[in-house]
C-alpha cells in the first residue's frame, strides 16, 4: 500500500451547490495533505435511466463533462489547483465511487445532490458512500 500523501482525496461532482462546496474543501485537505485531488462525475448508467428512451451516450458523457468543467471553473476560477484531475466515468455514482474510493485516501461529496430522497439529510448517493464506501467519508454539509 502506497504512503496516505500518495494517494489521490478523491471528490464527487455532480453541479450542485453541495458538491462544490466538496470540491472547495477537498482541495484544501488536498493541499494540507501534499496528495493529488480528484473530481469524478458519474454519467449514470444509460440503461437504467428510462427503458423508453433511446439515450445517447456521448452526449450524457459531454453533459457531464460540461458540469464538472463548469464546477471546476465555479470553484476555482483561474486558480486550479496543480495536482487536480478531472474524470467523468458511467454507472451509477454510489457504485463508482465506492469502487473508486478503495485506492483513495479520503471521499469527499456533499451532503446533498440533485435529488433528496432519503429523511437523514444525506442524498441518496452520500448515503450509500457512507455505507459502504473502502476509505473515510467526508460529508460537507452547505
């Protein structure tokens, strides 16, 4: 196993406010914590989005891409961080960045995204990190 500096603090993105407030955080442990900083946006899976709809992949990918730039843009303006890698990957979010939080040495999302559907407070994604998820969550609260 890699020393904990080496290994990346890894941030959900998803264009919410919350999820910004995340990336503004993250990036400061990032940097308290000399290790690389990662925002990962999760295009869903297509085929679980409506069975009705013919879904164009590329052009989910190309959404979500424009989210995470626009989030990175928001929070950081000019001043991105160094050490920052962006990633936009399908599947469901709580499943990719549970599997992603094992080589991570912190997950980072806010506490909630676009959808609220569970009473703790916690969206349906935060939720299921805190659940199950290989390393320590961070839940930022905005």
């Amino acid at each position: 196993m890699s020393a904990p500096t080496d290994q990346r603090i890894l941030v959900g993105i998803d264009g919410s406010e919350s999820s910004m407030e995340a990336l503004r955080l993250a990036a400061g442990l990032a940097e308290a914590l000399d290790a690389p900083l990662e925002a990962i946006a999760c295009a869903g899976d297509p085929t679980v989005l409506d069975a009705e709809l013919l879904v164009d992949e590329e052009a989910l990918r190309a959404n979500h891409e424009r989210i995470l730039a626009r989030t990175v843009a928001a929070v950081f303006g000019e001043d991105v961080p160094g050490r920052l890698t962006t990633t936009v990957t399908h599947g469901r979010p709580a499943g990719r960045l549970i599997a992603e939080s094992e080589t991570a040495q912190l997950l980072v999302l806010g506490r909630r995204g676009r959808a609220r559907l569970l009473g703790s407070g916690l969206g349906s994604v935060s939720h299921a990190c805190v659940a199950y998820a290989h390393c320590p969550v961070l839940v930022v609260r905005h």
